[in-house]
C-alpha cells in the first residue's frame, strides 16, 4: 500500500495495525468512510486513497469528538501523506485536497476563543459543509452540520493540550 511510503502514513498505518482497524472496501459514496473498517473512495486514485486512509485513522487517533478541531487534524494529515507520495514521484497536485499552504491554524494555541474562531475561518473558507446546517447545501451537496470547534472539557477545563 502506498501511504507506507510516506513517514505520517507509516506511523498512522502501524497506528491501525495495533488498534485492529480494519482497512479496505469501497464506499459506494464515492467519499472516504471510517473509522472501523475504513473505507476509501473507488472513484479516487491510490494517492488520494491513501490520504484518506491517514484521514481516517486521525479520527480514532485524535478522539476529538468529531470536532473541527479533530476534523482539522485529519485533513491535514491526508494532505501531508498525499503531498509525501507526490514528493516521491507518485500521483500529482491534484490528487491533495488542500496544498499545505493552507494549514495555518495553530493547534497549541491556549486562547482556546481564538483557537476555535480560527478553526471555523478555516472550516467557512476551505470546508464549508463542516458549518453547514444538515438541512442546507452548497454546491448542490447536503451540509455535514454544524460541528462544534473544540472538545467539551476544553470549554471548562484549563487547556492541557494532548
């Protein structure tokens, strides 16, 4: 499989391994589907597959609770396998989501208020059906709704990081 070629998907690939998560199968969606088994989209190509196996294994890593924060994290970490397996010399530039100029939220950042404002800017700029209502569409696709920004106990409790 190719995101073993890459550092962030040898790592997430192992991760997958210990915990049992089962990876392999379409979803006739033609999208990525986790957690367990993961499934990846038969219309996509094997770098774009392997981005978004490391998507899904980042969901059961980070257990964010389907947070922006979480949902962040897993972009991100597709777009990094994919733009390894590109480096290597497979697939292209099409086959990332989001060049990785784009990932400029910093995640350590304890003013938990900003930190969440910078996750939706981000969410309403580049992903816009992660803050779209599940009765509305953009794009002619249905919203995935309204997620919250950050993990409950961050919202009370002091941020302690992960």
């Amino acid at each position: 499989m190719l995101i073993k070629l890459s550092e962030n998907g040898l790592d997430d690939w192992n991760y997958a391994q210990a915990n049992n998560i089962v990876i392999g199968g379409y979803n006739a969606k033609c999208q990525g589907q986790g957690r367990n088994p993961i499934l990846v989209n038969p219309c996509g190509s094997p770098v774009y597959d392997a981005g978004t196996i490391a998507h899904e294994i980042t969901h059961d890593r980070v257990h964010a609770d389907g947070t922006l924060y979480e949902e962040y994290q897993a972009f991100m970490e597709d777009d990094i396998v994919r733009n390894d397996l590109i480096t290597l010399g497979y697939g292209s530039k099409s086959d990332l989501k989001h060049d990785l100029s784009v990932y400029t939220v910093n995640l350590e950042n304890t003013d938990l208020y900003q930190l969440s404002e910078d996750l939706k800017n981000w969410f309403n700029q580049y992903e816009p059906l992660y803050q779209t209502p599940t009765t509305s569409t953009v794009n002619g696709i249905k919203g995935y709704g309204i997620l919250p920004a950050l993990p409950s106990p961050w919202i009370t409790d002091t941020y302690s990081g992960y």
